[in-house]
C-alpha cells in the first residue's frame, strides 16, 4: 500500500481538530483512508479484555461493521491480545503478532474475506 506524505499530513491536521469537534472524525478517518490507500479504515475503542466498544468507519465499511457486531465480534475479538503492546508502544501491527497460519484459517479473518 501507497500512502501519499501530502494528504496523510493534512489528514492528521483533521484528526488535530476532530479531538476538540467530535462531528469532525468521521471526515479525518475518511480522509486518512484515502491519504494511505486503504479500503476503509475504522477507530474502536477497547471497552474490556477481549471486547471493543463504539466504533467510527469509513462509509465502505459500514456493512462489514453491521456484520461485525451483529456476529457479536466486538465481545470475542481475539485482537484485543493486541492491547496491551498498543498501551506499551502506541503502534500495534496485526502482522507483528499474528501468524500467517492465523491469517489463513482463523474465523475472523475468514469472516472479513466474505463480509456479512
């Protein structure tokens, strides 16, 4: 993936501001979908070991979110074992801590292949 340095700088400058105007995520994550080429992007919040809470998306996501909490992902998302190396480092690469073989056959990222 691409990202482009220009309009990832002006994207963050929106996420800058959506900190003190809530209405302003949702431009500033579509944004930074398209400043890194990216299908869609979302943001959301950990509520719990092994649950996320409320989520933003990008509008092309929409659907796959509808799926994602309505096949109750957000209650048994294996990816919260990702927490706490996000608390510890700010970053956190699914790639870093997740196999190939994982990638492959765990149901989650089959369910993300197939969407709702």
């Amino acid at each position: 993936m691409r990202v482009n340095a220009g309009p990832l700088a002006q994207a963050l400058d929106q996420v800058q501001a959506a900190v003190f105007e809530p209405p302003l995520w949702l431009p500033a994550v579509e944004a930074i979908s398209r400043a890194t080429g990216a299908l869609g992007a979302n943001i959301m919040e950990p509520a719990g070991r092994g649950a996320f809470g409320a989520a933003l998306c990008t509008e092309n996501l929409g659907d796959l979110l509808e799926g994602y909490i309505r096949e109750e992902w957000n209650t048994r998302d294996f990816r919260a074992q990702l927490l706490p190396p996000l608390h510890r480092s700010g970053v956190v690469l699914e790639t870093n801590f997740i196999s190939k073989q994982q990638f492959d056959q765990h149901e989650y990222y089959k369910f993300l292949s197939v969407g709702p």
